[in-house]
C-alpha cells in the first residue's frame, strides 16, 4: 500500500449511484444538524424572509414555494401581494420534509 504525503491528492473512482448515495447522506446529515441544534451557528436569529430569501434557502423557484404555501405544507403571512416567511417556519418545513 502506497503512503500519501500530507497534503497530496487521491484520485478515487466510484459508480455514479455511490457518489448520489454520499451526496445524499452527508446533504441529509448536515440538514440535521442545522434543523436539531438550538444554537444554529452563533446563535440562533428569527428572521423575517420575503419570498425571494426563502426560495433561495430552499433552492426552489419562487413558484414553487408559493405552491409548497397553498398546499399547507410552509406558513407564511400574506400582505397584499407579498408573502413574509419566518426562517423558523422554513426550517420546520425542511424537518418535515427529512422525518421518513
């Protein structure tokens, strides 16, 4: 077995199907990790998203996010023509969305 030097690169091949399944777990485990801990990052901050900040966060467009809001499935508080998101109630969402 070769030793690698600090600092030196492997190159590793692995099936396509693999390198989904690790994307998703380590996608999904750091998901957790953000949703579970209390002190997300310096400390939790309720913030107030508009529809763009929120869609954003999620990586959905605008449109779905707004469907995902008349489905039920994200609150949201309308005001005329614009909806306000709480970052709370999109993380809710996203822990629902990773309990199987």
């Amino acid at each position: 077995m070769e030793e690698l030097k600090q600092g030196a690169t492997k190159i590793v091949a692995v099936t396509v199907e693999e390198l989904q399944s690790l994307m998703t777990t380590i996608v999904r485990n750091e998901l957790e990790l953000l949703i579970t801990n209390p002190h997300l990052g310096d400390g939790f901050k309720e913030e107030l998203w508009d529809r763009s900040q929120a869609a954003s966060f999620l990586g959905i467009s605008e449109q779905t996010l707004i469907k995902l809001v008349l489905e039920g499935k994200i609150l949201a508080q309308r005001s005329g023509r614009k909806y306000h998101f709480l970052k709370s109630a999109v993380l809710n969402f996203l822990r629902a969305k990773t309990e199987y």
